[in-house]
C-alpha cells in the first residue's frame, strides 16, 4: 500500500501542528505506523491523499450514520450555506432541529444548543450545580466527558489511548470537586456520598460506556444511579454525546428506560458538522440564560449548517426499516469478527450495542477500567495494521469506539470479516 503522500503531509503537519495532528488520536501513536491524510469520504469510504480506499468504521468517531457526504445532508448544507453560514441571530432551523431532537426523546423538556460535546458537558455539570447549589460532581473511571479541566481526571478516550496521567494543566483546586466511582459498582457510588454528604450536585454518565471502548452497563446499574441520585436530591446527567441515536434510536435512556435529569448530546444531531447540545426537565433548564442566572453562551451556537445537517440525519433514521437495518449490519459485523477470532484460537471480547462495537483483546469481560486495562493494545495495533493493509479503516486505538452507518452493505461487511479472519491468522 503506497502512502507516500500521507508520509510527506504528515511531515509537513508536525512543523505546524503539535505531534502533526489537531486531535491527539489521529497520530496512530497507540497502533504504530504513519497517520493517514484523507482526500475525501464517499458513502461507507475514505479515500486517503494517495488513492487507497478504506471502509471506514470510524466514521468521524460517530457522527455520520448516514455514511460521509450523503446527497441529501450535502444538499441540506448547500441550501442553507447559500443563505448564509452564521447569523449570530435565532433562526427557525434551531427550533426546526430542537423539535426533532425532543421528539426522539421526550424526556428533554427544554434544549439549548451548543458547538461540541464538551462544551455541552461541562455547560450540564454548571447547570447542575447552579440547580443544587452543591459544587461536587461524581464521573466514572474511564469515562470521557470532554477536555473541560474538571472532566480531565480518570478519564477514558484519547488520554487513556496515549496513556496520559491527569492532565498538567488542570488545578488542584478544579479536580478536587470532581470525586470518582467505578464504573458498574454502586457500592462506589455509596461511599462517595457517605464521604460527602448534601455536597454532590450531579453524576455524569455514559450510560454505554463508549470511551474505554464500548462497556455496557451491568444489569441494574443505571437504575441504581437513578435511586441514589432521587434519594439524594442529586442531577442525574446521561452523556449521550456518542450513545444518542447509536445505541437506540431513542437513545440509551429509552434502551435501558431510565429518566435522567440532563442528557448531554452531540455527534449525530449535527450530521458530520461541529454540534453539541444539553437538555431535560423544564424547572432545571429554566435557570439557564437568560431565562435564569445559570450563564452560558456561544457565536456560533444553533448555526444553520449544522441545524440543516442534523435535521436530515434525524429524517434519514427515521425512515421505515433503517433502525433495523443498522442493528442488523452491526450484528453481522460483530459476530462475523467473534468467530473469525474464534477459529484462528485469539481470545477477544466482542461488545456492541447498538451500532457501536469494541474488539478487545482479551481473556477477561470487559466490565470497568480496571477490566478494559488487562485488554492487549500491542496485539491490537497489529491487528489494526493488518485490517488498514486490507482497506479496513478501524479506530487508531484499543480503547475507542467502532460505529455503523445506514450505507454499510452486506459486500462491506463481508470484506470486513474476511479481512479480520486473515488479519488474526497473522497474529
């Protein structure tokens, strides 16, 4: 596979861009080897600088399920880019989008949109301590809610791929108020309010777990999350930034049928353009400005583009048949890959819920961090080199997410799984 192009942008990239790239994963620093540079993405493809086509199971780590460049979000876009890109003013798409969101999960009674997921983390975590008055937040271990300093503590994603410690820069003072629970243990959770009684103001969530790889929640764990936080007058916030849309239609809370407070979302709602929004009950939501004090605000918050995006990603999910067929082409992929590992004698642990799928190699149940930690990220890089030498574009680490779109075919998939049988005979 030639990728001399790629070779000489990237060497061009780490003159301009700190490690060559503008987010720390794309460097391939976990999988080894060199960072491809993308010319374009077609449907299930990309196409990198030197011609090689990828099926892509990355898919702008979620964002599009609709698969890249699809007519009618691209159409959507240039309608709404020719009427301009950013108003800085309300504009009838924002409410356009907002009803959409809300009518796939009505447990969101109000909505404000922002540009990223980690700005809607960090503005539901303020929001949160705004309501309670409490300044203490609880987050699970190696879970990933954003890079806002108080989210950078035990968290999952790229810190936990380049195996950063807390990063530098954060203070002391910031992270002492962000206390940490293991993921799938409320007894965890208990203790942490036994320690800190009438001072906890919210616990954020992945109710999949998507940044340590894909963990699903063990039975009666969200549930629990949900007693202890009525129990103690508590913000339950779900993050639903990567699990909306990807592991239900209606999101996790209606998979796993809890009611939280705020959900965070991002990625999908937006249809491959910059979004991100948080969302809940009518009383919490009306403290936000400038209905209420709670202050937060953004240029380019609500802009058409991503508005027109989103509303068609929204539409194309909810034609007849297209849930089913994401569930179905997800199953496949994920079984096909189980018993190709299976055959070849190489102990993974195969997750998917959803669209969203993990192979860990792995001896051990993925469970928590602690568990995900035992995973070989060694064996994985050479098992994401082979797939990428076989035109299989994976995530460039052991610990990130895999994701299905609504134009995968069955060919796609099929070559994906033959891919991965020879890839493990190689192992």
């Amino acid at each position: 596979m030639n990728i001399q192009k790629s070779i000489n942008l990237f060497q061009q990239a780490q003159l301009v861009f700190p490690g060559g790239v503008n987010s720390p994963v794309r460097a391939f620093r976990a999988v080894g080897g060199q960072p491809l540079f993308i010319e374009r993405g077609q449907g299930p493809y990309l196409y990198d600088v030197d011609g090689n086509r990828f099926i892509d199971y990355v898919l702008s780590w979620g964002p599009l399920i609709s698969g890249h460049a699809h007519p009618r979000v691209v159409e959507a876009v240039q309608q709404a880019a020719l009427k301009g890109t950013s108003y800085g003013a309300p504009s009838p798409l924002e409410i356009e989008l907002a009803r959409r969101v809300m009518n796939f999960m009505p447990n969101i009674e109000m909505i404000r949109f922002v540009n990223s997921g980690t700005e809607a983390t960090m503005s539901a975590l303020r929001l949160a301590r705004a309501y309670t008055r409490r300044d203490k937040i609880i987050k699970f271990e190696g879970c990933y809610h954003g890079h806002a300093d108080m989210l950078l503590v035990q968290a999952g994603s790229g810190v936990a791929t380049l195996g950063l410690p807390d990063s530098p820069g954060v203070p002391a003072a910031t992270a002492a108020d962000t206390l940490i629970a293991i993921y799938n243990d409320l007894a965890s959770v208990e203790t942490l309010f036994k320690q800190y009684p009438n001072q906890i103001a919210a616990i954020i969530v992945e109710p999949v777990a998507g940044n340590m790889g894909v963990v699903p929640p063990a039975g009666g764990f969200l549930q629990g999350l949900r007693d202890i936080t009525l129990r103690e007058e508590t913000v339950l916030i779900f993050d639903e930034v990567m699990t909306g849309f990807r592991v239900h239609l209606n999101g996790a809370q209606a998979l796993y049928n809890i009611v939280p407070d705020l959900s965070t979302l991002g990625k999908v709602i937006g249809g491959g353009l910059p979004v991100g929004a948080y969302g809940g009950k009518k009383e919490i939501m009306e403290l936000v400005a400038p209905l209420g004090p709670m202050y937060q605000a953004g240029t380019l918050s609500g802009n058409p583009l991503a508005m027109a995006a989103g509303m068609v990603a929204l539409d194309l999910l909810k034609e007849p048949g297209v849930w089913d067929q994401l569930e179905h082409a997800s199953a496949k992929l994920t079984s096909g890959i189980g018993a190709a590992a299976k055959t070849a004698g190489i102990p993974i642990q195969q997750t998917r819920v959803g669209t969203m799928f993990t192979t860990f190699f792995s001896e051990v149940v993925p469970e928590n961090w602690s568990t995900v930690k035992m995973a070989d990220k060694a064996r994985y890089g050479q098992f994401f080199q082979k797939m990428l030498e076989n035109g299989v574009y994976l995530a460039p680490s052991a610990f990130e997410a895999g994701f299905m779109s609504m134009v995968h075919t069955d060919e796609d998939i099929e070559a994906t799984i033959a891919a991965a049988a020879q890839a493990f005979k190689s192992l």
